[in-house]
C-alpha cells in the first residue's frame, strides 16, 4: 500500500529543495507548516485584550464586538474543510500562498478599518485566510510520510499541536504588549509581515504541483496505475454546509426560544447537503465513505466533548474568578497561568508517542477529577487551591486535542487527509461556541458560585462521555504507525 501511495505522491509533487536524506522528513517544511499553523491561534487569542479598546473607539458595546470573536469563528469552522477539500484537489502550495496573503489583506483591512462593520469583515477574511495553513500541514505530513515510507510523523504533528498551545498562551500577552506600543490597529497590522514571512517561506520550500495536481486529465504513477485529475468542485455542497454550520453556530452563540428558525434552518440545510452529497459523483464531503468509517466520525465527536469541557472551563472558570472570587484580571490571569505551562509540558513530553486510547482515557480521567474539584469550590476558596485545579486541567489540555489529531491521521482516507483535519478544527470550534453557550445559561446572573457549581456538573457529564466514547472504541488500540 505504502510504496504505490509513495509512487503518486512523487509523481504528484516535485520537491522544492534538498531536504535532507530522501528516506527522511523533509525538515524545510517545518517552518512554513508550523508558521502557517499559527496565525489562527495568535489571531484569536490576541483579541482578547483588544474588545474594550475596540469598542471606545468605535462606541460599540460589547454585544456587538463580540462578533469580533464570533466571525473569525464562523469564517474558520466554514472554511477550514472547505480550504481542506480544495487542498486535497490541487495540492497545499496553491491554497496555502492564497490563504496567507489574504491575512496580509485582513491585516492592512483591519489596520484602517473606519468602524465596526468594516473590522468584522476584515476578522471574517482573517478567518478564511488562517483557514488554510492547519489543513495544507496535515497534507503535507501525510505525502512525506508516502514518499519516504516512513510513517512516524509523531514529532511534526506534535510541533503543530505544541505551536498552537504557545501561541495561545502567549497571544494575550503579545496583544497587550502590541497595542501598548501602538493602538488596537497594530493586532491586525501584525498579520502583514507574518503573512510575508509564510509567503516567502512557502514559496522556497513547499512543493510544487505538477500538472496531475493542476488539473490534467488522467496520468499514471511510477507503478503505472492511473491517477484521476481533480474533478468539478462541488460548489452547491460546501454553499449548504456552510449554510448549515453559520445557522447552527449563530444558534449556539445565543441560544433564545425566538430564535427558533435557526436550528430548522439547519435541519433542513443539512437535509439538502446530505441529499446532494449522496448523490453527486466527487462531493464536497464523502458521506458514503465517512458515514461508512465510525472510527472518524467518533474522533469528530471525542473532540466536541474534549474543548466543550476545556472551554467551558476557560471561559467560566475566568468569569467565575473575577465576578465569584472577587479578583481583578490580571491576578485571574496568574490563577489561569498553570493551565496552560501544564498542558504544554505535557504535550511537550508526551508528544513523541501516540498512545492515542491511553492519552484520552487519562485525559478524560483528569477532567473528571477536576470538575469534581470544582464542585468543592467557594467564595473564599484559597488561591493555591485555584492555581492547582487550574494545573490539573491542563493535563487534558495537553492530551486530548494531540491524540485526537494523531487518531485523525490515522483513519482519515489519505486522498482526503485536508478536508478531515479541517472538519476536526470545526468540531473543536462548534465545541468552544456549545461552551459559550452553556457559560450564558449558567451564569444568566453573573458568575456566582452556584453558577460554577451548575457549570461544574455540565463539564463532569460531558467528561464522563468522553471516557466512555473512548473506553468502548476499540479501534483505538489498532493505531499503530505503518511501517514501510
């Protein structure tokens, strides 16, 4: 299987440079997958510190710059599959160099943006634009491993994960740091020389698409077996996906009973993407063979139950020390400073082996434990004692969304490894909009410690069945690298 995958994949791409051994990760790569990877983490964690600023300059409230937060959501979980669907039809240089140069236009955008409309454009352009680096990643990962036959991708795919997790923890502090220097508009002029610095880099380093990838009819690999050339996209399919998953998310963002047309608005946009995508030769997304593979379609689930759970706990965690503790936002912050040392240093050792079913089983675990914690929580709870249910979620933080990208490489069908990881994104943000959702309806008050209690024991069932979703997988324990 390896070798004829490895034949296409060679015949598919000419290398952009000497990358080292040919029987070896080309290392080039690294630079522009983990930079590319990174401009989505930064842009959302920067914001953070920029609402306030935002809006006395703009006198907008805070319902409205919300949707700051809410576009570049929305853009990314609509985009990244779709971007990844795109990149498994014509190769991840094209579509990494357009969506990183669109982060240079969001930036400059951004940077001049006269009012509040125009900055929401400019996050809903950053969105699709930072949506095409994590997919183009995955692909390129998967083709190395193809044409070295040598698949032990572990050390990249947890430099991507890793990366992220950095750029999260660090992405308030450079925010802050950013606008003190120069304004709320410097957090969009940054993409600029970012942007540049992917563009340079993937125009020396990624590999080009020969014509196969460019759309040629048909033609053969070193092993003489035809290789079909990129067929139609499938425009109407991802217009009602995207039509389906903005109606769902608007829903979650505010759940309220006179808002009920956007949940049958959903329902029947997903009846139509279903209908047509079981019918249509080359879909957008392969029903037939996704609603066939139950192993992915629980990796998809495993990772809404593990960062609704771990937002949750970011978002009303945070409220609940400020409003319920009584302590002021940068002590909050301090508080929250062991979380996330935690989850990097645990993605950090961990990394290098796969060990998906034992790192979500563990994880799952310390989630549990550590919402039950939660429940013990008061008024006047001591710091340290903060500060260490703060550490113990980070342990989950640091396992789950690793195992669950290594679990993806595994099941997903090579020939669509960048629409899969890009679903596996839009899973982690329709998990972090149900969180959001769950903070405004326990906390409808403001966040008191009876809220957290009620928090507390929605994380706990949601931990719970993550446990029991990876416990009775038994597919889990057949991911195992393959050798060549």
């Amino acid at each position: 299987m390896i070798p004829t995958l490895r034949a296409r994949f060679q015949q598919r791409f000419t290398p952009a440079g000497d990358g080292g051994p040919p029987d070896r990760f080309d290392r080039r790569l690294i630079a522009p997958m983990v930079l590319g990877s990174v401009l989505n983490p930064v842009n959302s964690s920067m914001i953070a510190v920029a609402l306030v600023p935002i809006g006395s300059a703009l006198g907008a409230p805070p319902s409205q710059t919300a949707w700051l937060v809410s576009g570049l959501y929305l853009a990314t979980a609509v985009g990244q599959p779709v971007i990844g669907r795109l990149v498994d039809m014509f190769g991840p240089r094209r579509l990494y160099l357009i969506g990183t140069a669109m982060v240079g236009v969001a930036g400059l955008l951004g940077s001049v943006a006269p009012n509040l409309g125009a900055l929401v454009a400019a996050r809903v352009l950053l969105g699709f634009g930072t949506s095409a680096a994590y997919p183009a990643a995955m692909h390129l990962t998967r083709g190395e491993a193809e044409r070295t036959g040598r698949d032990s991708p572990a050390g990249v795919l947890t430099a991507l994960a890793v990366s992220a997790q950095t750029v999260s923890v660090i992405g308030p502090t450079l925010g802050g740091l950013l606008i003190g220097l120069g304004g709320w508009r410097t957090i969009f002029l940054v993409n600029v020389p970012l942007s540049l610095a992917c563009l340079v880099l993937g125009a020396l380093r990624l590999p080009k698409a020969t014509k196969i990838a460019k759309g040629a009819d048909r033609a053969a690999d070193a092993g003489g077996v035809p290789v079909p050339a990129a067929r139609g996209i499938d425009l109407p399919g991802m217009a009602l996906f995207a039509a389906l998953l903005v109606a769902l998310m608007v829903f979650l963002m505010k759940p309220r009973a006179e808002d009920w047309y956007l949940p049958v608005l959903a329902l029947l946009a997903g009846a139509a993407f279903a209908r047509r995508e079981l019918r249509v030769p080359e879909p957008f997304i392969d029903l037939r063979v996704l609603g066939g593979n139950g192993p992915l379609l629980a990796t998809f689930l495993r990772q809404f139950l593990s960062y609704t759970t771990a937002y949750a706990f970011l978002y009303g965690f945070t409220q609940w020390l400020e409003e319920g503790r009584g302590l002021h936002a940068a002590a909050a912050g301090l508080v929250l400073l062991p979380l996330s040392l935690t989850g990097l240093l645990v993605s950090a050792i961990t990394g290098r082996r796969e060990a998906v079913r034992g790192k979500l089983v563990v994880g799952s675990l310390v989630q549990i434990a550590g919402c039950a914690a939660m429940l013990t929580l008061q008024a006047g709870s001591a710091l340290w004692l903060l500060a260490a249910i703060g550490a113990l979620m980070g342990v989950p933080q640091g396992l789950n969304g690793l195992a669950n990208q290594n679990a993806l490489y595994r099941q997903a069908d090579p020939a669509r490894i960048g629409s899969a990881a890009g679903l596996l994104r839009t899973f982690m943000y329709l998990g972090a909009m149900a969180a959001s959702a769950a903070d405004a309806a326990f906390f409808q008050h403001g966040a008191d410690t009876g809220g957290l209690h009620h928090l507390s024991l929605f994380m706990l069932a949601g931990a719970v069945l993550l446990l029991a979703v990876t416990v009775i997988d038994r597919s889990l324990g057949t991911l195992t690298p393959r050798k060549a």
